[in-house]
C-alpha cells in the first residue's frame, strides 16, 4: 500500500511537471506561426504589435460577451412577478407561467425586455370627484380654505343626490392585480380606469340616494351601492382585477355645515325632551303606585282596626254586663267618676263654677278663636 | 488562412448586424405594426415577434398601442329636456381596432389627434343624449325612474356610430359619466334650497318631540289617576268588609242596649277629650257634685281649718 502510494505522488509530480512543460509548448506552434516567414527586423516588431493587439481585441471581446450576457440577469422583488418578452412576444403565456421573486436571467435588449408587474401588493385608488377642493397637506393642516357660498364645478368636486341636493362624497378603493398580463398590456393605465370607475360608482349611487340617508340614514346601503356598482364596472371592463374593500366618506357641503348641524341638535334636542318625558312618566307612576299602595295599606289596617276594637268593645261588654246588671246606677257613676278623673287628667284648661250664693245663674263669656287651630296653637279661653 | 476567415466571419457579423438593424422588427406585446411601402399601408402585423421588411427610404414601420387607452373629456354644459342645465363630463374606454385605418386619418396616427376628435364627438352626443332626458332620468330616489346607465349607453352608442361611419379605426370599449354638476350659480340656489329645508327639518323634529313628550306626560297623568282611584276602591271595599265583619259584633250589643250606649259614650267622651280642650264644669257634674254643700271654696272649712 506504501508503495502503491509513493509510485501516486512520484506519478503526480511527474504529471505536473509535464503540464509545465505542455504549455509553452503548445503556445508555441501557434504564436510563431505568424512570423514562420522571417524577412527583417522590423517586420517582426510590427507582427510582434500586431499579435499583441489581436490578443488584447480577443479578450477584449470574450468580456464585451460576458458583460453584455451578464447584464441579461434581473431580480424580482417580493410581491411583483416579471414577464419576458422576447423580440416582444411574451414568454409566459398565462399568470401561473410568471417569474416569481429572485434572481433571473434573460437576453438583453434589444432580444428580451422584461416587464415588472405588481402583483400581490394591496393596490389603493381614491375617487377624484365628489370632493370640495383641498389637499391633503390642507386638510391634515385643518387649514383649508373658507367654504364659499357656492361650488365652482371646474374646481370643486360633489355629487347630487336624488333628491337634488349637494355633498361632498369620497371613495378608497384597495383591490388586487388578480391577471396581471391583462392589467398590464390590455389597458395603457388600468388604475386610471379602476379610477374612473370608482368616480362613476360615487355618483351613480348618490343619485339614487336621500340627502339624509347618503350623511346619517342609511350610510352603509349607499356604500354598498358604491361597491356593487364599481365591482360591476370592473367586471365589465374586465379590468383583471379583485376588489379588497370600499371605503366611502360623505360630508354635507361646507357652507352648510351650519343649517345641517341644526338639525342634529334639534334631534338630540328630541331625544332630550323624550327622556325628560319618560323619566317623568316613572316617576308620576311610582309615586302613583306609592300612594295607591298607601291608601290600601291605610284601609287594610283600619279594618283591621276597627274590627279589633269592635270586638274587643263587645268583649268588654260582655264582661261588664253581669257588673251592670247587679246595680245599673252604682256601675253607671263609677264608670263615669273613673273615666271623668281620667279625661280631666288630660284635658289642658279647668274651669270649675261654683253656684253663686244667691243661687242666681252665673253669666260666662267666652271668646272663641276663629283661627282654625293648629296642633300646637295657643288657646285662648 | 486562419486569420482571414476570422477577420472574414466578424465583417460577415457585422454586415448582419447592420442589416439586421435596417430590415428587422418587433412587433411588441399590444402593440399593432402598420408597413408603408413608398408611404402607403401595405401591411398590418398584429402578432408579437419579429418580422422583416425592406429597409427604410423603401418601407416605414409604424406602432400603434394596441391597448386601451383612458380619455376624459372636458365638462361640458347642456339642458336637460326639462330645462335644466347640467354639465357633465365623461371618460371613454376606447383602442385603435383598424390601425390601417387609423393610420391615415390623425396625422402621424397621432393618439392625441385621435382624442381630439373624440372630444368633440362627445360633445354633441353628450348634448343631444342630455337633451332627451328630464333630470329625473339623471337623479331621483325612484330607482325606477333612473337611467344613468341607459344615458351613458346612448352616448356610447352615438358616438361609436359616428366612429364607425367615418371608418376612424376606432372602438369605444366602455364609456361612464365622471362628473355631473350644476353651473356655480344654480349650486348657491341649491344651497338656499337646502337650508331652508334644514329649518324646516329642525323644527320639524322639535315639534315631533315636544308633542311626543306631551303625550307620554298625559298618558302618565292619567295612568296616575286610574292608579289612584282604582286603589280607593280598594280601599272601600276593605273598609265595607270591616264594617260588615265588625257588624257581626254588634249582635253582642242587643243585650243591653242602654249599658252598649253609655260605654260607647265614654269612650267618645275619651276620645273627643284627648288634647287641647278646655272644661267647664259646675256643681252639678259629677266629681264636682262633691262641692255641693259648701258655701265656696274660699269659705271652705276644711281649708280653713
């Protein structure tokens, strides 16, 4: 095994020197070639010139070549696909067929031209029309210009709604490329046209709407609207392209910005009244429902009263009249005698006249109050 | 030898190139070539690829964007049937569809020349269509009173036909309306209209209100009422039933009616007597009857004693 390994390296280094030597010597035959005819000196200077030049031009041209190839290599960023025309006829014939993200190579013009088309990436349009004259720097700001009190329509953008009345409405379209190939050599602006479309749809829907449903009432049947109607336009045109989302933005015209916020007051102005009212309502009622529950509460407990104390006069009486029975007059005065101690026990002012001497009646004036008494009234004898 | 050939081979390429140059095309994705000979369309090529020609003082070639082109017009001012004046502005949908057709008619087969015409072709077809039509057609809250789209067909319709009469090489793809307005005069009108019709609105709903709550305040009021009345019949009937049970006692009472009146009178005297009265008695009530006999209660003996 040593042995087979040293006659290796031993072969090798034989290799190498040989290819040293092959080298030269295969140059040889072709570069004095040129100069096999060898008149003078100065033929050979100019041939030696020449051969060096040539060689210089060769390689010269072996990286013109691989420059002009090299320039051929492209990327494609994320979210955008390529498409190769060569001597302008597509070689992708269908979306599946596009150059995805990456590094790519093709011919350079004038054999291929590349095309980058936008293709996942969420594409936004806005409407142009329907809106007050502004900026967006403006609006951002709050500083734009004072509402006048009519709208230039070469300036100032609105729509009519169908009761005749002005606003001012806005969409945001965001859709996405869903056949780039048709979006990109079909139409010489496909975003201009989904544009015009979505200007068209505001429109198209304010004129069927309400003044008071386009601003308050029914705001998302009029977006709605303004979706159908831009879908069926994009479908129509046949635009390659798929609908994410329609935001619409409705405002009343700026000048009146006043009369329409009155109305919006007066109707918080309604509810305020409406509640006033109910609150009204629950109260009258409860206190209602109190005092009816008072007053039955008040009979229910009289009855309950009087029933008791009839029934406890009877027992009373029951209990008194074998008492009465046995001496009616004797009963009679003690009974009064106890209960006149008891009252006078009570009672505030005594007056006690005696007979007069002469046995004639005595004469007692008495003046009486015409002031309704009170509870805790002086009494005036 | 060797060299001649190589020298030979690179002239040949660039003999190739150069010709290649004068006598070679592309016809680019949506994009229509139109060949004159001598300044007169011979050719159209619709293919995408490559094609050969004579070279040029003999054969121009010519390209038409075959792709759909977006063209708004300006907004202009006409009356509705009814005599209003609207202005509208449309955008068009339109590509070259013969461009040996197209080529002769704008100078240079010019797009923009194209447009041109269009715009005016527009202009009467969007005057005489406005013409037909009330407003109402344009804008209303009948949907079945509303013909935007059949509007802007008839333009379309109008204005391909003339396209088509003139044989422009043209072909409307789509047409929509973009704008529709009043002159600026007629929006501050409509903008007075439409305050006073707030005002109206406003007061409109306050009204609605206040009458909305007056209800609801009546209503309460008498349920109030009912509620009350309803309760003091109850009451009576409790105090019926009192009275009726009660009544039953009263049979007790038969055995003697005289002691019954004396005990029911004390107890009123009891009653009557409970606070804030004054009494005035003589002699002859009783405890008092106890003085008869003495001469005063100054002269009193037992006093005196």
């Amino acid at each position: 095994m040593s042995d087979e390994h040293h006659h290796h390296h031993h072969h090798e280094h034989d290799h190498g020197q040989s290819l040293e030597q092959l080298r030269p010597r295969k140059a040889t035959p072709r570069v004095p070639e040129p100069s096999l005819p060898p008149e003078d000196a100065g033929s050979q200077a100019l041939a030696d010139a020449l051969k060096s030049s040539f060689a210089i031009v060769k390689w010269l041209m072996v990286l013109l070549v691989i420059v002009f190839l090299g320039s051929g290599i492209f990327k494609v960023e994320p979210g955008k696909k390529a498409i190769v025309l060569r001597f302008g006829k597509p070689l992708q014939r269908n979306n599946a067929e596009l150059l995805g993200p990456g590094l790519h190579w093709s011919f350079p013009p004038p054999i291929d031209e590349v095309k980058i088309i936008p293709y996942s990436g969420i594409q936004s349009v806005r409407s142009t029309v329907g809106w007050y004259y502004t900026t967006d720097e403006k609006e951002a700001l709050g500083r734009e210009d004072e509402a006048g009190m009519s709208l230039n329509p070469a300036v100032d953008g609105y729509a009519i709604t169908g009761d005749g009345n002005i606003i001012h409405t806005r969409a945001t379209l965001l859709y996405h490329i869903e056949d780039p190939i048709r979006y990109e050599f079909e139409f010489s602006n496909a975003s201009n046209a989904v544009q015009n479309a979505l200007n068209n749809a505001i429109l198209y829907a304010a004129a069927r709407f309400k003044v008071d449903d386009v601003l308050t009432r029914d705001i998302t049947r009029f977006q709605d609207t303004v979706l159908a109607r831009v879908t069926e336009l994009v479908a129509q045109e046949n635009l390659g392209i798929s609908i994410e989302q329609c935001q619409v933005q409705s405002i009343p015209p700026r000048y009146l910005k006043g009369a329409f916020d009155s109305v919006l007051v007066a109707l918080s102005t309604r509810d305020k009244v409406h509640n006033e009212a109910l609150s009204f309502q629950s109260k009258v009622l409860a206190d209602a429902g109190a005092q009816a529950a008072a007053r039955t509460n008040a009979a229910n407990a009289e009855a309950v009263a009087l029933v008791k104390s009839v029934n406890a006069e009877a027992k009373r009486f029951e209990e008194l009249l074998p008492r009465y029975q046995a001496n009616p007059d004797l009963f009679v005065n003690v009974l009064l005698s106890q209960t006149i101690g008891q009252v006078l026990t009570n009672v505030q002012d005594k007056i006690y006249l005696p007979e007069r001497a002469d046995g004639k009646t005595r004469e007692l004036r008495l003046q009486l109050s015409r002031e309704p008494a009170k509870p805790t009234g002086t009494f005036q004898p | 030898m060797k060299r001649n050939y190589m020298t030979l081979g690179i002239g040949l390429l660039l003999i190739f190139i150069f010709i290649a140059i004068l006598c070679f095309g592309q016809v680019r994705q949506s994009t229509v070539v139109v060949i004159t000979t001598f300044g007169k369309p011979t050719r159209t090529l619709t293919k995408p690829g490559l094609f050969v020609k004579w070279p040029v003082p003999i054969q121009w070639a010519h390209v038409f964007d075959q792709r759909i082109q977006n063209f708004d017009d300006k907004l202009d001012q006409a009356y509705t049937a009814d005599n209003y004046t609207l202005l509208t502005q449309v955008y068009v949908g339109w590509k070259i569809s013969d461009a040996q057709a197209f080529f002769p008619k704008f100078e240079g087969g010019s797009v923009l020349e194209a447009q041109k015409k269009l715009e005016g072709l527009l202009r009467s077809a969007k005057s005489a269509v406005v013409g037909r039509h009330p407003l109402a057609d344009f804008v209303s809250t009948d949907e079945k009173k509303i013909k935007f789209d059949q509007i802007e067909h008839e333009i379309l319709k109008i204005v391909q036909d003339q396209v088509n009469q003139k044989n422009y090489g043209i072909e409307l793809q789509f047409l929509g309306i973009k704008k529709l307005g009043f002159p600026e005069s007629v929006t501050q009108e409509v903008f007075k209209r439409m305050t006073s019709e707030r005002q109206v609105l406003s007061s409109a709903i306050l009204n609605e209100g206040e009458s909305e709550a007056s209800k609801i305040r009546s209503a309460a009021n008498a349920q109030s009422t009912e509620i009350i009345a309803k309760a003091d019949a109850e009451a009576k009937i409790i105090q019926g039933q009192a009275q009726s049970e009660a009544a039953q006692s009263f049979a007790v009472f038969q055995q003697n009616p005289e002691l019954a009146n004396f005990l029911l009178s004390l107890n009123a005297l009891e009653l009557s007597l409970r606070d804030r009265a004054t009494l005035i008695f003589d002699q002859h009530s009783q405890p008092f009857n106890l003085f008869q006999g003495y001469s005063t209660n100054l002269a009193n003996p037992l006093l005196k004693k």
